[in-house]
C-alpha cells in the first residue's frame, strides 16, 4: 500500500491538468478536496490569484511604457519638423476664439514669460508684397532685354538684383498656401480687455460722422455692427463664423483710427489682435454657407483685409463670392428699396460691385455680373466709389479686355475720352471735398485723417485716368498723348505728397495699407508712362521723378524690408532707366513717331493709334516684329518693354 501511495504524496503537485480539474471542489474556504488531493484550490477565497491575470496586468503596464515611449519620440519629431519650418499651415487656437472672460485668473508669470520667449524665438516671416501681373510682366522685359549694356557691371548687378526680386515674386513656396496668416505671432499681440471694446464703442457711436466710420458703415448699419460686437463679445447669443469676422474686421478699424488720430500705442497693438483674429476667422468661413447678408458681408471685409494684407487672389475669391451671393440673393434686381432692410441690402451690394470690379481689372479677370445685369436705381447722390467702381469696369470690358481689344480704334477711343471726362468730374469733386475738410479741420475733433484718406483717393483716382489716357494716340510725334503724360507726372507729384502725410502719421498700418490699395490695387500705370518717356528722351526731370517716387517708399527701418518690398523694386527700375539712358544716348535721337506699349498696358499699336495718324515709317517698324504678337489680356502678354527702345534686340 505504502509503494502504490508514494508516487501519489511525492507528486501530488505534478499532476496532469485534468487531474486537478477531476476534483470536485466543494467552494468551502478552506477546500477539503482540495486540501487532501494537496493541489492548489482555484475556488477558495485564500487561493493566491492565478498568474495569467497577473501577467495580463504587467503586459499592460508594458503597453503603456511603450505608449509613452512612442509619445515622447512623437513630440520629439513635431519639434524637429517646427523648427525646419515645414510646417507652414497657421494653426488656429481655440483659446482665441471666444473672447475671454475676466473672471478668469490669469496664467502664471513664469508661464507668461516662457510663451514670450517662445515667440521672439519664433521670428515671423517677412510680408510678402503682391503686385500685379503686369509689373511683373514689366521687370521680366527688363531683364531680358539687355544685351546693349550688359558690359556695364553697374547694369550687371542691377539684372541680376531685379532676377531675384522676380524669382522671390514668383516662388512657388510663397504662393502655395492661400491662408491668412499673421505677420507676427499671436501671442505676442496682447488680448484687450472689455474695458477697452467698451471704450472704442462708445467712441465710435460719438463720432459716426468721421470719414473712416461712414466708410466701414457702408458695408451695414453702424447698429447692426454694434449689435453684432455685444452678440460676439458679450455672449448675449451664439454667433456665427461670418458675425465673428464681421465684429472683428469693425473692430479693427475702429481702433486703427483711433489709433492714428490719438497715438494710442495700445490701440495699435488692439488692431493688430483684431485683424489677426479676421485672418483666423476667414480660414474657418465656410464659402458654401447658406446665402445670407451677413455671410455677403463678412466676405466683402474679408477681401478688403486680403487686399491690404497683399493676397490679390485670394481677396478675388471672396469678393467674388460675395458678388454671386449677391445675385443668388437678388440684391442686384431690388426693387425701389422700402423699408431699412432693403436699404441696408442695396447699399450692401453696391459696395460689393465697387470692389469687384476694382479687383477685376487689378488681376485682369472678367467681373462676376455685367452691368446691364444691374436694374438697381442709380441715385443721383450715389457714392463716386461706386462711380470709380464702374468706370473701371469698363476699363477692363471696353479698353483692356478681350472683348475691347477687338472694337475699333475710333470706338476705343471714343469711350476713353468718355471715361476720361468721368475721371475729370470725380477728381473735382475729390478737390472740393479736400477744400472744404481743410477749412473744417481746426481742431482734433474735427476729423483729422480726413484729408489724408481724400488723398489717398485722390491718387488713386488720377493713376485710372492715366491709364484710360494711355489708350489716345499719341500727338505731336509723342508716343502718348500730351494729356496722358500730364496726367502721369502730376499723379506722381500727387502720390508724392500723399506719402509725406501718411508718414507723418508714424502709423506702418496706415503706410501698408495705402501702398497695397493705391500703389498695388489700382494698379500704378503712372510710373511706367514716365518711365518710358524718361528712357527714350533722356529728360532729367523725368529720371528725378522717378527716383522721388522710389525713395518715397523708404522706411525707416529699410535694413529689415522683404525683398519684395516697392522701395527695393522700384529703385531697381529707376536705377535701370537711368543705365539704360546712359548706354543708349541715341534713343534720345530715334524718331518720336516710334510707339511704345511700355506702360504694362500691352495695348496693341494697331489699336491704340488711329489708322490715318500711324505713319509709314512706324508701320515698317512694326512689320519686322513677330506677327503672332497678339494682344489678348493685357495682363498676361507684357514682353515687349525694352524692344521698341532697341529693335536691334532678338526675343
């Protein structure tokens, strides 16, 4: 008996699986079969815990090493790949949406400090100045017509300085991302209190009569601006992505000219928070939205922040947009307005219209609505932007469009002297109305920036009508007319002027955005006029005029301007002008019947100079040229600067 139960007490714990399974467990804390089978009980209260359950607690604690390992190395890439600066997509905060409240406590210095570091650390990338097209156009024909000075090394080195602006220009990297982005970072930008929105708002409502405000109140009602700032700022309701751009673009402006009216630093650092939140905003705007006002609106301010932010193209899709909202919405077809909706409505389309059609010959696209589209009453006391809005309008579709590429000489003609004696009215009432705020302006209640905004207009104003004057053939042997090149010296004179008052100002948003909007925006045609009479004719006055306007763009601070910036890009043309001059004294001597489309226009001689005036030797000129040379958009054709002033130079 002992040998047959020894292998039982000496192996009890060995046994096969299904052994310990064969015993029946009686759940008894202790087990007694268990207890005298001597194996461990799976059942009973004091039996340790199986070890599978153990081992699925440390591979959990290993899975989650390893998450956090991968983490780490996660982080550690996002890092890496911020500082090559791959990353150019601004990300937008959800902090900074909501305005925050002032109960809330404030972050800890310490914290402060380090997110300040932080963003010193992170040096914002420099603005990118947009030009037109045919500017661009212009500096490339520079560029590759040299080859009668390219001994000079004075000329070399200036070829080479205008390459690399056209090659900053043109890079792709730059144009790639049509994203609002902020020129700094926007932590850096403090957040205003509502004390401060508060104040502006009351400001504002106590000067609704300044220039500035009548301006802003053109796209809504000063009430419904107000209405939507308490709704964003003040939380009385839920607000949507276009009310939030609405309120921010408002705002913005309102503290930027209370700004350069008072000198309030404080007030320039609110703008810039403001607008950067009109830049956050417009990436989160939804174009297929629901058409409604305030959607039309807030586009409309979208494209004006774009423009003055140099993003041509992307301000031409949201005006554009706006403008078929406009149509989808039947703004354009209202009847008699009768009652304050319809008005805000008629006034809000009108306003869309003008800076559609301004955008639509600045980027040399067709407008989005033709004007016998338009069955809205034209009042008599309508604003003269509208007036400037449609004259421009059919500069592009009668002048400078295919469709009037393809009209007669006389007809074309015919309709720039009409357009021009429209310019000449506006212009008038532009000089009355500056009289009458000089007379005005005694004291600094009295709508200070006024005049400076009536020049700005002014200057504007004057470079369309040299540019629809371009269109006359030229009289007394002159390439243009007498009255164009008139024109284009006193716009340059004008343009002169207005930038000592706006510097004056010591306000570098008020600078930028009168660059953009009468240098960049309309566009400047003046500067090419003078430029091509200068070279051909070598007139001192002229080459002075030119230099004066290029060094009016200088700042203060020129060591740190873009490559881009119009002060780099237009010495480098008056440097060239006077180079060119220099190495071409016989140009001054050539036939002043020769024609020149060097004023980015392109217009095609055949169709600028009437065919009884175009002499025979001009023709036998014109002849040697490459006959499929056609002007199609005058935007995207300009090759041709510098060969009528050298017709021995192979393109």
């Amino acid at each position: 008996m002992e040998s047959r139960a020894s292998p039982i007490e000496k192996g009890g714990f060995n046994l096969p699986a299904i052994s310990r399974r064969s015993i029946g467990c009686d759940r008894v804390s202790p087990c007694s079969n268990c207890v005298s089978a001597r194996v461990d009980c799976t059942h009973s209260r004091i039996a340790p815990k199986a070890s599978p359950a153990r081992q699925r607690v440390l591979a959990s604690e290993q899975y989650e090493r390893k998450i956090d390992d991968i983490s780490r190395d996660v982080s550690s890439i996002k890092t890496l790949l911020a500082g090559l600066d791959l990353n150019r997509a601004t990300s937008t905060q959800t902090s900074q949406e909501q305005h925050p409240s002032a109960s809330l406590s404030s972050s800890p210095a310490k914290a402060n400090n380090s997110r300040k570091l932080r963003s010193r650390d992170k040096a914002a990338p420099p603005p990118r100045w947009d030009y037109s097209a045919h500017i661009i156009d212009f500096v490339q024909s520079i560029i590759r017509d040299n080859s009668s000075v390219q001994e000079d090394t004075e000329w070399s080195s200036t070829v080479s300085s205008l390459k690399s602006l056209v090659n900053a220009l043109e890079s792709p990297h730059m144009t790639r991302s049509q994203q609002p982005k902020p020129h700094e970072p926007p932590e850096s930008i403090p957040t205003p209190p509502l004390e401060a929105i508060v104040k502006i708002l009351r400001w504002v409502k106590d000067h609704s009569r300044d220039h500035r405000v009548v301006w802003i109140c053109r796209f809504l009602p000063l009430d419904v601006f107000l209405d939507i700032c308490n709704k964003v700022y003040f939380r009385v309701e839920d607000h949507t992505e276009a009310e939030f751009i609405i309120a921010n673009s408002f705002l913005s402006y309102v503290f930027a000219e209370y700004a350069v009216i008072h000198g309030d630093v404080k007030s320039q650092e609110y703008c810039r928070f403001y607008r950067s939140k009109v830049g956050s905003g417009l990436t989160k705007l939804t174009l297929l939205a629901a058409p409604c006002m305030e959607l039309i609106a807030a586009l409309a301010l979208g494209a004006i922040y774009s423009v003055e932010e140099s993003r041509a193209s992307q301000s031409w899709t949201l005006i554009s947009t706006a403008m078929t909202l406009c149509q989808t919405l039947g703004y354009h077809r209202l009847d008699s307005p009768k009652d304050v909706h319809q008005y805000v409505q008629y006034d809000l389309f009108w306003v869309v219209y003008a800076y559609e059609k301004g955008l639509s010959l600045r980027l040399g696209r067709c407008s989005g609505i033709r004007d016998s589209e338009v069955s809205l009453i034209c009042q008599e006391n309508q604003h003269r932007s509208i007036r400037l809005g449609r004259i421009q309008g059919k500069a592009y579709d009668q002048l400078y469009g295919p469709e009037g590429l393809n009209t007669s000489n006389a007809t074309r003609c015919e309709v720039a002297s009409g357009l021009a004696q429209e310019l000449q009215s506006i212009i008038d009432e532009t000089h009355h109305e500056i009289t009458e705020a000089l007379a005005e302006n005694r004291d600094m209640n009295d709508d200070p920036m006024k005049v400076i905004y009536l020049h700005c207009d002014l200057v504007c104003q004057s470079a369309l009508t040299a540019m629809v004057l371009r269109v006359l053939p030229g009289s007394q042997g002159m390439e243009v007319h007498e009255s164009c090149l008139t024109v284009a010296r006193n716009t340059l004179n004008l343009h002169d002027q207005c930038m000592k008052l706006v510097n004056g100002c010591k306000d570098p948003l008020l600078i930028r955005r009168y660059i953009n909007w009468a240098i960049l925006h309309t566009p400047f045609f003046p500067f090419s006029i003078v430029f091509t009479h200068a070279v051909r004719y070598s007139i001192a006055e002229d080459f002075d005029r030119l230099d004066k306007f290029a060094s009016s763009f200088k700042s203060e601070s020129s060591h740190s301007e873009p490559a881009t910036h119009p002060h780099r890009l237009y010495e480098l043309l008056s440097k060239a002008a006077r180079l060119i001059a220099k190495a071409c004294p016989e140009l001054s001597h050539t036939s002043t019947s020769l024609s020149s489309s060097s004023d980015f226009t392109m217009i095609d001689p055949e169709v600028v100079n009437t065919v009884d005036e175009i002499a025979a030797t001009e023709a036998a000129i014109w002849a040697g040229y490459d006959a499929s040379f056609q002007i199609g958009d005058w935007f995207h054709s300009n090759q041709q600067f510098l060969r009528l002033l050298h017709d021995d130079v192979p393109y």
